[in-house]
C-alpha cells in the first residue's frame, strides 16, 4: 500500500485519527529519514494529530520541515505528563505510543539557520562549548538525567545570572548572560532560539536581544490563559513574532481554515508546496489549548514570487 501524505495531512486537519498501521508506517519511514539528517506532546488533548501531522509534513516536505527534539520527546515524561495515556485513551493499545516514543530517538538536537541562529529546546551546557561537540553526541537513545544531551532540552535562561547554575527543575541548568555571549563568540553565531519555558506574552527576549524565547500553545493546559506565538525570520534576519489566542471552545474550523489561521500574519498558505525552498530549522511548541492545533517546528519557505534561493523565510512555531 502506498502512504498518501496529503490525505493524511488533509485527516488530520479534520482532527481525524490515522489507522494504527498508517502511525507505525509514517513513523518508519520518518525514523530513516531522520537517520540521514521541541516539545509536540504532552501539551493539549491533541498531542497525538499534532505529532502525527508533523511527522506527515516531514516525510511530504523533508527539506522544508525539521523537527527538534525537547524534553518531552522522551519515555519517561510522556508515561507521566499525559501522552501515554491519550495514546491508550484514542487507541486502546499501547503500540502507537511505543511507535512515536522510538522515533523520538531519531530527532535532532539542535539546528544551525544560515550560519547566525542556533536553535534548540532548553538551552546550553557547561559541557558544550561548540556546536560541532553536539554533532558527535549519541542521540539516538533516551534522554538520559544528565550529561550534555539532558542539558539541551532542560536548560534555561535566568536573566539575573552569569553563568551556569544548578536548575530547580532538577535536570538540565540555568544560563545567564556571560554564557550566552561566550556561546555566541564561540561560534560566531548572532542568536540563540529556544522553547520549553512558558511564556504569558508568547515570546520572550534577553540579553541584549541575544536569545529568544518562543511558545506555540496559547492558554497552556487550558488553564493559564497566555498568548503564543511564531517567530518569523525574513531575509535579512530580521525577527518578528506573529501572536496569537486559543482557539475558541468546541470550534472545529475546515482544512482550509485551518490551514489560514496557521498561515496568517504574512506566512504564505502555499508553505508546503512543491515549489522551492531551502533547508528548515528550529525549535520547540505543542497541540494548542481549547483544540487549537499548532505546529512545533520549523519550517521555510520562500514568500510569493520572491527567489526562494536568494530569499528564503524561515517561520518557528
């Protein structure tokens, strides 16, 4: 049988579950693409479609869609924090959720965007000083409690330090401002992005407008009544946040409309078609709160008529 993607990508729009063997195959194939190449569940009652519709987009659009990995993209947190049980909940069976925690292995840590923006979940490691230690470590397993690969999807940024300390969260540390800057020289990188932290506003910016913070589920556990955002990255390398509320209770907008409210804010429509683009990257996001569904990842894309090689926009969700 061959895997329709678009079909796919169109079901779950309509927040229609795939088949289990449609999961087991889309994560497969994913997993090989991945072996030659931030949170997405635990955030809504609709982490499943929303992991699903990204690993379709992946495999549909793989130069245009990368996936990196958060702290939630792990065994451990996902039997606790929900996914395991939604899982059994839509599907009577565990099978779907060993499916997608075995691909969490397979996805990166972190992204470099036109060698000025490096992307990643939590944040950074006293162990790690340059991006090219992060390229040798093992990620194809579990996420350990502690070590450099632990520190990537745990960290934070604490404005009132600078350097590392000890992170109440009990994996991962804090990071101030003398980290990020040496971080930045270091690599001769201009920006770091990440995720994992909520934020009321959507968005965050510190040190200088050295780092950023995105977050892409509004009204986060159906409760908190924040804002989220994405970030769009123009050709200059300019940033701008595209924020935005929670869907409105029960609603259960088209394809189409779906499909527009993503999209809106500048970001074409046609973002994942056919024609030329160049590699994606970023970070971070979840299923949205009150059926809200949003993306978490990155993708690019070229805007209009413009050149999509000369001039390519990156969007972070």
């Amino acid at each position: 049988m061959v895997l329709d993607l678009d079909a796919c990508i169109e079901s779950l729009f309509q927040r229609q579950l795939l088949a289990e063997s449609v999961i087991k195959e889309i994560c497969e194939k994913t997993k090989e693409l991945l072996m030659s190449e931030s949170d997405y569940v635990d955030r809504g009652l609709y982490s499943v479609e929303t992991i699903s519709i990204l690993t379709c987009l992946k495999l549909r659009y793989p130069d245009r869609v990368q996936l990196v990995r958060g702290n939630h993209e792990s065994r451990a947190v996902t039997s606790t924090y929900g996914f395991y049980t939604e899982c059994m909940k839509k599907y009577g069976t565990s099978d779907v959720w060993h499916y997608f925690t075995d691909l969490f292995d397979y996805l990166t840590l972190s992204v470099v965007i036109d060698n000025m923006i490096f992307c990643v979940h939590g944040g950074l490691s006293p162990s790690i000083h340059t991006i090219d230690q992060i390229k040798v470590i093992d990620r194809f397993k579990e996420i350990p409690h502690e070590g450099p690969m632990a520190d990537l999807v745990w960290s934070d940024p604490d404005p009132g330090r600078e350097e590392f300390a000890v992170s109440p969260r009990g994996a991962g540390y804090t990071f101030g401002s003398m980290v990020v800057e040496k971080f930045l020289h270091e690599n001769r990188m201009d920006h770091i992005l990440r995720a994992h932290q909520l934020c009321m506003e959507g968005f965050q910016v510190l040190f200088d407008d050295q780092l950023s913070t995105v977050w892409s589920a509004p009204n986060y556990c159906y409760r908190c009544g924040n804002l989220a955002s994405i970030l769009e990255i123009g050709v200059e390398g300019e940033r701008h946040f595209n924020v935005f509320e929670a869907a409105p209770e029960n609603e259960r907008p088209t394809s189409a409309e779906t499909q527009r409210a993503l999209f809106s804010n500048g970001v074409p429509t046609g973002l994942f078609s056919n024609a030329g683009g160049s590699n994606g990257a970023g970070v971070g996001g979840g299923s949205g709160a009150n059926g809200a569904m949003t993306f978490a990842g990155v993708v690019s894309g070229s805007n209009g008529s413009i050149d999509p090689v000369q001039d390519t926009i990156h969007y972070f969700l």
